[in-house]
C-alpha cells in the first residue's frame, strides 16, 4: 500500500470495513445506485472508494449496472488517523442547525462529535425523537465525508449528560470550552502534539454557572474565538478550523 490521500477530484463511495482487499470493488445498495443512477458513471471514469477507517482505493470504472458500478483498483493507500485527534461536543441547538454543525464540522477536519444535552438547550432528545436526531447526525457526518473526500469518517458518539462530558474532559490532552467573556484567547492556546483536543460548544443560551464550573473542575480552560458572538451551529467549525491550522493538520 501507498502512504498519503490521492489530489481532490473524483467522487467519492463509502463501503463497509473489509471490502477493499482484492482489486475489484463493486458499489451496490444506496452507494451502487448513487454512482450508478445520481452520479451517472460511465466506463473508463475515475472514482475512488473508501472505509471510513484509513483506507482509500483509486478506481475506474469498468462497469455499470442498473444499480451497481464495478470498480478496478488501480491503488490503494493508507492513511494514518491524525494527531492530535480534535473532538467537539457541541450542545443541542434548535431545529436543524445540528444537522448543519454537523457537515460544517464534518468538512473542516473534526475527528469526533459529541451531542451535548446542556441544562440551556432547547431541544430535547428523548426515546424515539432522539434516536431519530442522532440517525439524522450521522447520516449528515457520512454525507460530508464523502463530498469532502475524508478516509476517516467521524466518529459520532451517543447523547452525552454534563457528567458524561467533564469524564472526557478530565480524559483529554487539552480541554477548551468557547466562552465569549474568557481572558484567554483560543488562536493563543497552546495545544497538544498528541492525544484528544477537546472543543465544547454550548447552547443558545450559553452554558450554566454550574456547567461551566463542572467543566472547570475537570480541567477545561476557557477561550473565546474572536469579535464577534457566532451561532451554536458555526462556531464548532470556525474554532475546530484555526486548532487544526495551528495544529499543523491543515
């Protein structure tokens, strides 16, 4: 296998762990039908495939079925998870602005997202509703993956408590909760070679007194990102993007 990730350019597919071993791969199911009938891939295209988990394989297309394009591999690379790994927990916002943090995270490079259910946010999940969101979450993350050509897919993890949260907090490399009043000043910051880089995004309505000490007390520093106040559902992408500049990933 070769080691990098091939110039931007030609779509790219997603399948499941463990299908890009020989040099023959075959889109079927929603994939196959998007490359097929969205995509309209004709013989003799470039397209690449991916795992989601490091692996990215160059592909031409040799042929095309009623729902189903065949692929032969003309190279396969592996691409090593990136360090530091940069984690958002982002609150809860209101309608479908999660859905937009999420590919707009998802685009910028964010290694894992976690749904935050913060004392100030508006919207619940609860049962059915909440599993409904997070399906809607990760399809968006698998989404933006594949149209920003990532070979690692985010991680998206499963509704987070405050609790939950200051455990991952006291667990990282370095903490940051974005805070519009803060003294210190995120591009500022010194950041971790290694390990998780972890953002916390609040609300609406800003996160609690008591959230923001609970978060403190496990290690958390806080930083404001500029100026301006952004949306809940901008300001994860915005801050994620000058921590993976300053970090060197970008």
């Amino acid at each position: 296998m070769e080691s990098g990730v091939p110039a931007a350019g030609p779509p790219l597919f997603l399948v499941a762990a463990g299908e890009l071993t020989g040099p023959v791969v075959i889109l079927t199911g929603p994939e196959g039908h998007h490359a097929a009938v969205v995509r309209r891939l004709r013989v003799g295209e470039r397209a690449d495939v991916t795992d989601g988990a490091g692996i990215l394989a160059e592909g031409v297309v040799t042929s095309v079925g009623k729902d189903s394009v065949t692929l032969a591999v003309s190279a396969l690379h592996t691409v090593p998870p990136p360090e530091p790994r940069l984690a958002v927990a982002q609150a809860l916002p209101k309608g479908d602005r999660g859905e937009l943090a999420v590919e707009l995270m998802t685009e910028v490079g964010v290694d894992a997202i976690i749904p935050w259910s913060a004392e100030r946010s508006i919207t619940r999940w609860q049962a059915e509703r909440g599993e409904k969101a997070l399906g809607k979450w990760r399809s968006t993350a698998r989404e933006a993956a594949k149209q920003s050509r990532r070979p690692w897919l985010p991680e998206l993890t499963e509704l987070a408590t405050t609790a939950a949260l200051a455990k991952r907090v006291a667990a990282a490399a370095r903490a940051i909760v974005l805070e519009a009043d803060a003294e210190s000043r995120l591009h500022e910051l010194p950041l971790p070679e290694r390990g998780e880089l972890l953002l916390v995004v609040g609300p609406e309505g800003g996160i609690s007194p008591a959230e923001r000490a609970a978060l403190r007390e496990a290690g958390a520093i806080e930083a404001r990102l500029g100026p301006t106040v952004l949306r809940t559902s901008t300001a994860g992408a915005a801050a994620a993007a000058i921590l993976l500049s300053r970090a060197a990933r970008w």
